[in-house]
C-alpha cells in the first residue's frame, strides 16, 4: 500500500537521519553513489536483455517474450519500490543486501534458465509450460530487485549531502538513465559477440555485487555495526564465489545442455554473427541433422523428400535463372543443379557461416553435393528483403540477364518465427514479384500444414495480395525428429508431420503442379504423389495478408 501522508509543517526536518561519517569528501562520496548508481542501472539492463534474448532463442517469438519480460519487470520495480521504503532506516545495510541478492539472480538466471530447458524442456504434460514460468519468475525477482534500488540510493545520497527532492532525483535519473544506456550497447555489442549470454550474464553478476558492496563497505561503513559488516562481506564474497565457479563451469555446463538438447552425436557446435549451428552425426553411417538456432533445419533422414518438394515442381518451364533466398545450405542449390539447362544460380543467405560451413564441413558439403563448387553458384551474404528491394529487376549487376529470374525459391525460417515475419510479408512478395521473369514461377516453404493451418493460408493469403496466383501443397515428412517449430517446450503436435509449400506465379491463373518431363528422375516424388498433395482452399476462405506494419502469423 502507498501510505497517506499529509504535508509536513515548515521547519520540520528531513525524513532521512543525520549526515554520515564518511572517509571522503562530501562531493568525492556523492561522485561514488551516482557512479554506482550508473552501473547498476547498466547491469539491471543487461539482465532484462539476457531474458529476452535467451528466452527468444529458446522458446521463440521474441515480440511475446519481450512483452511478458519487460511488462511484468517494470510491474515487479514498481513493488519493489514500495517495499524498499521499509528498508530506508537501514538504508546501506538494504542497499548492500539487495546488490547481492540482484547480482546472485541476475547473474544466474540464463544458467538456469537454460537448465531448465535443456533438461527438462521436453517433458510435456504439466512441466510443458516450465520454460515460461521459469521466464516470468526470474523477471519478476530481479524486477523487484532493481525497483528497490533508487528510494535506496536516494537514502544514502542524501545522506552524503542533504538536497532538495527535485535535484536528487534528477541527479539520480540522470544517472539511472545514461547507466541503462551503456548497459543496452554493451550487451549486443559486446558482451553477447564476445562472451556469450552465460559468462556475459555472470560477469554482469560479478561487476554488480563489487559495485554494491565497495560502495557500502567502502563508503557507508561506519553507519553499520561491526556484525553487519561482517555478514555483508560473508554475503558478497560468497555470492562472488558462486558467479566465478559457475564462470569455471561454464563451459562443461554449456557441452551438457547441448548434448541434452541435441543427443551425445553434437559434432560442431559454432556461433556466427546470425545464430548458433549446431551439426550432429554425419559420419560412421549416422545422418546428418543440421540445428540452426535450436531448431531443426536439415534432417539427414528426410532431407531429400523436403527439397524435392520444393525444388522440382518450381523448375517445370524454362529455368535457366535461379535466385535462392536463404538455403544456405546448399541442398536446395544441390536439386536445382541437378536439372539441365541451368546457367545462373544467384544465393542470398544473411549467414556467411553457414555458407562456409556447407561449403567445407566435408559431411554436409557430402550432402549438398559440393554445390558451392558449381561454377554456376553466386553467393550473396545479405538479408533477402534488402537485397531484393536495392537490386534492379534483373537482379544484382545484371545476374539474370534482362528478364529477371525464372525460378525464385524461398527456402526460410517458418513463418511462426518472429526474425522472420518480414520475409513472408505483401511487401516482401512484391519484391520477389518485381524480380520474376514474364511466367517465371516463386515457391515457398510455408511451414507445417496440419501443425499450423493458419500461418500457412496466411501465406497463402499474402501472396495473393502481392498479385500471385498460387498453388498450394504438402508432403509429408516421415523424420522422427521433425522439428515441432520454434517452442520445443510445447510437446510434439499430433497432426501428422508434413511440410507446406506454395507455387506461385504473377497473374490470374495458378501454375500447374507437375514435375518437369525433362529433369532428373526423383528418388522421393511421383507425379501422382503431388497431385494427391495438392490442397484446395478452405471453405471458409483465406485469413487477412501480413505486412510488415501489421504481421499475422
């Protein structure tokens, strides 16, 4: 409760104790409360990035994880402010109490977080939401933390120097502010790209309980009794103790979790400037599965039914110019190689390493058929919906000849992911239409059909809205390890596992669905087989397109 408080008679004085003894000068202590008030504030920011971005990657659509992390974060400072006014008598006691309490939490929580769901992630039943619960407790703690900070600080400042209400609190905002500032750079810039979210999140910990507790042991020491000083030392070397062994452990912790994530068969485990690729079996006879930011892009047992899908009906009529978005891994340009008459495969993947890794790994380079060797493959490292929208309509530098590209093939993330919402956008499809030669013919994966109807004749939908006529269709996936979608906590849908896809060309009519009479002979496809998998249109008719300002999946 906020408690009542009528207004205080002239001369009363201030609600704060007398001035503290301290061992420095007033304006040297008042400099150290606002420094630490500083990098405070950038760690409790960091901490709010960590789950966000943890959370992304590990359950998926970063638009929900972020609202409920910051929602009920500011929810939780907003009681820990009010619950720190009972705290203010013992102003550096709190203080130094809840830096460590922050910094043990705060410091911990992508650990655990990533515990929980590497180990236990795949229970189902009534665990199936323990990822997310784990999410709202961990921003609700440190959200009461960090809220309890400033009416502390706002104790101890006034205390160096007293000072009207106004001024010190903009001198604390102010510092407050320029603090989250520096901590929201430093955590994609700096700590994400050179330390990871583990051991950047644990030195986040580390700098924060030193802060805490230099500023109350160092500063405010005579205000605390002798037993007081002595538990806050125990406390901060101890909570010390635990971020610099869980930094030790680190990475045995992260080897652990991966092998429960993805099996005992991990046999590259990389970081790029994009994701994490993540490479099991491959040798001794074992398939290769291919992991892209934990989830499941390559099955070595069902890949080949998955690219023929979505290569063979697209190369029906003249195909000479290709354009791949995405496909990084070769295996799309591997299919599309394999038919006569092709002289220009153009590849827009955003992942450089990936390229590299299809292009050397000598198992997927096996897989993909040393596509990337093919003097007629071109790759370019960009984002496909700006490469798009700065090319002319031929293409880059004239890579399609005049008339643009016969065949584009969009082989992406699931529509269900939010990093990729863009790319199955009006917008992005009227870029690709811009880029299609006169009859030439777009195909996209659109994501499971049975799993998630909706996001499916979304797309559907979205491509009629650009001015395609389109021809949906499935296949059905027959891999074990088919991946479920973004949220592997979720549990496994029961619909039966397939892939959608959806053949589009400019115009009224919709293209044909037929293997090309001219091609390769397919090891997975029959002509009969697409036919049976051609879907039609639901009664009800198709849900409203997504555009970049208002996305639907």
């Amino acid at each position: 409760m906020i408690d009542p408080h009528a207004p205080a008679p002239p001369g009363t004085p201030p609600p704060w104790g007398a001035l503290a003894p301290l061992p420095v000068r007033p304006g040297t202590g008042r400099f150290l409360v606002l420094a630490c008030v500083f990098v405070c504030a950038a760690c409790g920011l960091v901490y709010e990035l960590e789950l966000v971005a943890l959370a992304s990657y590990l359950i998926g659509d970063s638009v929900t994880q972020a609202s409920v992390v910051l929602s009920v974060m500011v929810f939780a400072m907003g009681v820990g402010s009010l619950a720190a006014k009972r705290l203010r008598w013992h102003a550096a006691a709190g203080f130094a109490a809840v830096e460590a309490a922050l910094a043990l939490v705060g410091g911990c929580s992508a650990m655990a977080l990533y515990a929980v769901f590497a180990w236990t992630g795949g229970w189902g039943g009534l665990w199936a939401a323990g990822p997310r619960c784990l999410l709202v407790a961990f921003s609700l703690a440190i959200g009461l933390l960090i809220g309890a900070e400033v009416p502390l600080l706002m104790e101890l400042i006034q205390r160096i120097r007293r000072q009207d209400a106004g001024g010190a609190v903009a001198d604390l905002f102010a510092a407050d502010y320029v603090g989250a500032l520096v901590g929201g750079l430093a955590f994609p810039f700096l700590l994400l790209p050179f330390l990871g979210q583990l051991t950047g999140t644990l030195l986040t910990g580390t700098v924060n309980v030193v802060a805490g507790g230099a500023l109350v042991l160092g500063l405010f020491r005579r205000d605390l009794s002798r037993r007081t000083r002595w538990t806050l030392l125990v406390a901060n070397v101890t909570v010390l103790g635990l971020l610099a062994a869980a930094a030790v452990l680190v990475g045995d912790f992260e080897r652990a979790a991966r092998h429960a994530v993805y099996g005992a068969d991990v046999r590259v485990a990389l970081q790029t400037d994009v994701q994490e690729i993540v490479l099991t079996g491959g040798t001794h006879g074992r398939p290769l599965d291919l992991f892209l930011d934990g989830r499941l892009r390559v099955g070595g047992r069902d890949e080949r039914r998955y690219h023929e899908a979505l290569v063979r009906p697209a190369m029906t009529g003249p195909h000479a110019h290709v354009l791949i978005l995405g496909g990084g891994d070769g295996m799309a340009a591997r299919e599309v190689l394999r038919h006569r008459g092709v002289d220009r495969v153009d590849i827009v993947e955003l992942d450089a390493g990936l390229v590299r890794l299809a292009r050397h790994d000598p198992a997927l380079s096996a897989l993909n058929g040393h596509a990337y060797d093919d003097p007629h493959v071109h790759v370019f490292t960009a984002d496909a919906f700006h490469w798009l929208r700065e090319s002319p309509r031929s293409g880059s530098s004239g890579s399609s000849g005049s008339s643009g590209y016969d065949v584009v093939i969009a082989d992406l993330p699931d529509p269900g992911i939010t990093a990729s919402t863009k790319l199955y956008s009006e917008e992005f499809y009227g870029l690709i239409r811009r880029a299609l030669a006169p009859g030439g013919r777009l195909v996209v994966h659109a994501g499971p059909v049975q799993a998630r109807p909706h996001a499916f004749w979304t797309v559907a939908a979205t491509l009629r809205a650009a001015g395609l006529a389109a021809t949906p269709y499935r296949v059905l996936g027959q891999d074990a390890g088919f991946p479920p979608g973004p949220d592997r906590s979720a549990g496994e849908s029961r619909a039966p596992h397939d892939w959608g896809f959806i053949l589009a060309t400019a115009g009224r009519r919709a293209p044909p669905l037929r293997l090309p009479a001219d091609g390769p002979r397919p090891r997975t496809l029959t002509e009969e087989g697409l036919e049976r998998d051609a879907l039609m249109t639901p009664a009800a008719g198709l849900p409203p397109a997504s555009t970049l300002v208002h996305p639907r999946y």
